[in-house]
C-alpha cells in the first residue's frame, strides 16, 4: 500500500510540474531578454561615464552595430533559415540559448570599461584604471 501511495505521488508530482514545449521556448526567450537588457544597460552606462570622450563614444557605437550584425550572423550560421519544422519545436529555446550565450560573452568584454584595470597595465587604451 505504501508503495502505492509513494508511485502515486510521484506520478502526481511529475505530471504536475511538467511544461509544455511552448512555456520552455517562452522561458528561454524571457530569460534571454534579460540578459539583453543587461546589455543595454551597462552600454547606457559606459555611454554616461565615458560620455567626454566623443572620439571613444562614436567608435563604441560603431563597435556596438557591428556586433549586433555578428551576433545575427553567428546565428543564422548556426540556425540558417530552413523548411518550417526542420530543427523540430525545441529550435525557439535553442535560438533563445544561443543568443544569451553571445549576449553574455558581450557584456564580459564591455564590462572591462566599467570596471576598469589595474593601474600601470600600458595597454589599458581607453578603459578607465581602477581606483
């Protein structure tokens, strides 16, 4: 009886917090937005804090369109455009994955501006020296 009782709570629990494919592909995109609006906010502040340096802004700007073009093109290497149905419908999650995972590497690389480096690194170009 016990063991009954145990395999149905289970089954209860296991059916219970099941999702449907649509709620994973929607919790990936949602997760992958967040990290995009990371994104926009530390290159809004690197804007703020960098803002006297004009010849420093255009380039960051310029920078910031052509990875937006290499992170579309990255994708569309990984995912060109097919026949509906072709990378089956877990392709929304995958895309949404891939995305927050180029998003990412992106805020690593413009965080340095913020954060700034150690003084004395020669090579420190435009980013500001930590305090």
């Amino acid at each position: 009886m016990k063991l009954l009782l145990i395999l149905s709570l289970g089954l209860i629990s296991y059916t219970g917090f099941s999702q449907t494919q649509l709620e994973i592909n929607e919790k990936a995109l949602n997760s992958y937005k967040k990290v995009d609006q990371d994104l926009n906010d530390i290159y809004k502040k690197i804007l703020f804090e960098y803002k006297t340096d004009t010849i420093f802004i255009k380039n960051l700007k310029a920078s910031q369109r052509i990875w937006v073009s290499f992170r579309n093109a990255e994708l569309n290497m990984k995912y060109p455009n097919r026949e509906p149905g072709y990378y089956g419908s877990i392709q929304p999650t995958c895309v949404a994955m891939y995305l927050e995972e180029l998003t990412k590497e992106r805020i690593k690389t413009l965080k340095i501006w913020l954060i700034g480096i150690p003084e004395g690194d020669c090579c420190n170009g435009t980013v500001k020296t930590k305090e």
